[in-house]
C-alpha cells in the first residue's frame, strides 16, 4: 500500500514543482520583454529615417521606462507595452486544453503575459488622467518559449501556433509592426453628442492648461462591443 505523503513532502514537492515553474516562465517572459525593447527601438530608429524631414510635427519616439514598462510615440499615438510580473494560468474553458500540446504537458498551459496598450498622445502630452486608452494585444510566453497572441485585428489570428510557434526577435518584430499598423488605422472618432453636451465648471476652469473632457478612440462604446474585439 503506497504511504501517504506528509503535508510537509507535498509542500515541498509543490515548490519544486509548480515555483520553480513559474519562476522559469517570469525569466522567459523577462527576457523576451528585453528583446522587446531592443525591436522597439530599432524600428523606431528605422521608420525615423525613412520618413526623415517630411514633417517634424510627426513624433516618432522610444522610451524605456523601466524593467517591465516601455513605450513609442507615433504620430498622434502611444503604444505602452507593458509585462505582467505575475504568471497565469489557462482558465478551464480555454479551447487550448483540449490540444494536444497541453494534453501532453499541463505545465505548458502556465505563461507570462506582455500587454500592448493603445493611448492618444495627446493624453499623455496634456496629462488628461480620465482617458481611456485600449488592450489591443496580449502576448502569452510559456516555460518553453512558445507563445501565441491574443488581439484585434490580424493580431488576433496570424501569432495563434502555440504548440509550434517560438518567440525570437523576428517574431517579436512581426508583432511590434503588426500593432503599429493597427493603431495607425484605429481612428479617433467624434463622441456622441450627449457625452460632450455638459461640462461642469471645474472641467472649463481648466481650459488653459486641457479641456478636461474624457478623450479615447471609442469613446461612447465598450471596447467588447466591437466587431474586432478579442475573444
């Protein structure tokens, strides 16, 4: 008859296990959100020379704000890239449990997320703290390096090989390009005109330094609503 393990084996046992796992996924994801901000740079530097002196109104911008937080200006927007410290796993009712690579290894189901957020540059410039800015993008990076994308638009279907697909520079790149194409198109629209019809008196006190009305691409709309909206 087979003894049953003392709360302290099964304690350490799940240290060994289950820590040691996610500490590997945190380095994983750690060091592909430092090669993140190498492409980041890099394509900031290369879109910069190519449009060179055509408008010097056009900001195209890399900042580095910290080991887990980065961002670029383009033009009139702000992509904020930023990696979750915590690791998570796959909710029960993920289709992804029923393949064969999570069949195989459930550890593999465990991963590290980098989020891609989308921000008017105006509301950072004017520091107008009550816009929305938007999650286009979630990166998923697991004990192997696998990854797949969860997003709008083509971000949403052309990085989904998660039992194949291995995150490098290149791919990284492909994202980072993929987002800004997207962003690019994601137009500021009028808000609804009972959402601007009132403004209090604080709101025009302040119209010297911003008017203090909630700006963001989709204002009026949930960002579920959507017909690109994630899954």
């Amino acid at each position: 008859m087979k003894k049953e393990q003392s709360p302290k084996q099964l304690i350490l046992d799940m240290l060994k296990g289950k820590a040691c796992l996610k500490q590997n996924i945190f380095q994983n994801t750690a060091e592909s959100f430092k090669q993140l901000k190498g492409v980041l740079a890099d394509i900031i530097e290369d879109v910069r020379d190519l449009f060179g002196d055509s408008d010097d109104r056009v900001l195209l911008e890399y900042n580095d704000k910290g080991d887990y937080e980065a961002q670029i200006i383009v033009g009139g927007d702000v992509l904020y890239f930023y990696m979750h410290t915590n690791v998570f796993k796959f909710e029960g009712t993920n289709s992804l449990w029923r393949t064969t690579y999570l069949e195989e290894d459930e550890s593999r189901g465990y991963v590290g997320v980098i989020n891609i957020y989308n921000f008017l540059a105006d509301s950072i410039k004017y520091n107008r703290m009550s816009d929305s800015g938007y999650l286009i993008a979630r990166i998923f990076v697991n004990k192997e390096d696998h990854f797949f994308v969860q997003g709008k638009r083509q971000l949403g279907f052309l990085y989904n090989d998660f039992a194949n697909a291995t995150l490098n520079k290149e791919g990284l790149k492909e994202i980072v390009q993929s987002a800004i194409m997207y962003t690019l198109d994601f137009d500021l629209f009028t808000p609804p005109y009972q959402e601007v019809q009132e403004v209090s008196v604080q709101d025009i006190s302040a119209v010297s330094q911003h008017l203090n009305i909630k700006t963001g691409k989709r204002l009026g709309f949930k960002f579920q609503s959507e017909n690109d909206s994630i899954e």
